[in-house]
C-alpha cells in the first residue's frame, strides 16, 4: 500500500494546489455565511474526489496487476493520455496569462459565490473538485496509479483516502485559518486570494507541466521492455 500511496501522492498535491479553488473558497470566507460555507465547501469537496477515485477503482477492480508484478498495460497507456493531456493544459494556460500589471479575470461563477448558501456551497465544492477538467486528470490518475499496484480493493480504498484528503488540503487550510484567527484573517486572507488570482495561470501552467512529465515518464518506463 505504500508504494500505492507514493505513486499517487504528487497528483494529490497538484489537486490542493489548484488556485481557483483556493480563491473560490477564500471568496466564501468573506460572505456572511462565511462559518458554514466554509466547512460545506471543503465537504462537497473532499465528497467530490472520492466520487471520482470510486469510479476509477470500481472499473479497474482489485488486484490487477499482472503475475509478473508488473502495472497493466491499460494503466501505463492511460498514464500516457493523462500525461499528455496535462502538457496541453500547462501550454494553454501559459499562452493566456495575464501581462505585466494586469490581473487574471476570475470565472464569471465566482459573482455569485456571496449568494450561496451551505447547500449550495456543498455542491459546488464537490463539482470543483470532481468535474473540473484539471482536477478530475489528476483524481483519475492518482486512482488509476493505485489501481496498477495490484493491491486489494480495501488498501486500494485507504490508499485512494490519503490521496483524497492531501487534494483537500488546499481549500481546508484557509477555512482552517479562519476558524483560527476569525477576522484577524481577512487580510491575509485577501492577500492570498489578490496574489493567486494574479499568478494563477503561471502557476497552473507549471504544476501542469511537471505532473504530466512525471505520468508520461511513468508511463513510458512501464511500457519499456
């Protein structure tokens, strides 16, 4: 299970680094409603994530890797896709970073964000997390890269869980923050969200370049003879 874990555990970083999340979820901190949206989004979240790994792990079944030890094949392939597909984000998102001075413009979602109540939150929390294109890449890889160890459906479950709660630290910490320090943390707070949102894309696009390196390399080298 360990190594299930270490295999997957980069990509689960890469989910808690996600800036709009990070942004979306400090916005919530600012509303009113601020100490229930808060704990319902990082929910919705973490509910979100576990919806995808489920999925993942259900289609590849327990136990999968071959008599030899080695990964499936369908896994290094996948491996390769997701990789790929990664390196076409990073591109994109680098092309279309905002020039010196300007600011990142924030999705047009993030206006109503004040209206929303903890439902509300709990839902979009879960949808960030396991319909957003960069997130679900990485849930589906770092299940996918549990699944080709070929451990049992019950490790395979835990692993999955580590993996999902590191993806959650991301938009738990500010919540976290707030419960702590209440209003003292609102203008730290906001100097994370002006910061992120400013350098979003730059940051999107290196943390998608070096995981999709990483799955293209997994994937070539277990592909090797």
């Amino acid at each position: 299970m360990g190594a299930a874990i270490g295999q997957s555990l980069p990509l689960g970083i890469g989910v808690a680094l996600s800036p709009m999340s990070i942004i979306a979820v400090v916005l919530l901190l600012t509303t009113p409603r601020a100490r229930a949206n808060g704990p319902a989004f990082v929910l919705g979240w973490l509910l979100g994530l576990g919806v995808d790994g489920a999925l993942v792990l259900a289609l590849a079944g327990p136990g999968d890797a071959s008599e030899r030890g080695q990964p499936p094949t369908w896994a290094s392939w996948l491996k390769l896709l997701l990789g790929g597909l990664l390196l076409v984000v990073a591109v994109h998102q680098f092309r279309g970073r905002p020039h010196h001075g300007e600011q990142a413009p924030l999705p047009t979602w993030m206006g109503v964000i004040d209206r929303l109540g903890p439902g509300q939150a709990l839902g979009g929390g879960a949808l960030l997390a396991g319909a957003n294109p960069m997130n679900l890449l990485l849930a589906v890889g770092g299940a996918a890269a549990i699944a080709q160890t070929g451990i049992s459906g019950g490790r395979q479950a835990i692993a999955y869980a580590v993996f999902a709660i590191v993806g959650t630290l991301g938009v738990a910490a500010p919540v976290g923050l707030y419960f702590a320090m209440g209003k003292r943390s609102v203008e730290l707070l906001g100097g994370l969200k002006d910061w992120m949102g400013h350098h979003s894309a730059v940051l999107l696009s290196g943390l998608c370049l070096v995981l999709g390196v990483k799955l293209l390399g997994d994937g070539l080298s277990a592909l090797s003879p």
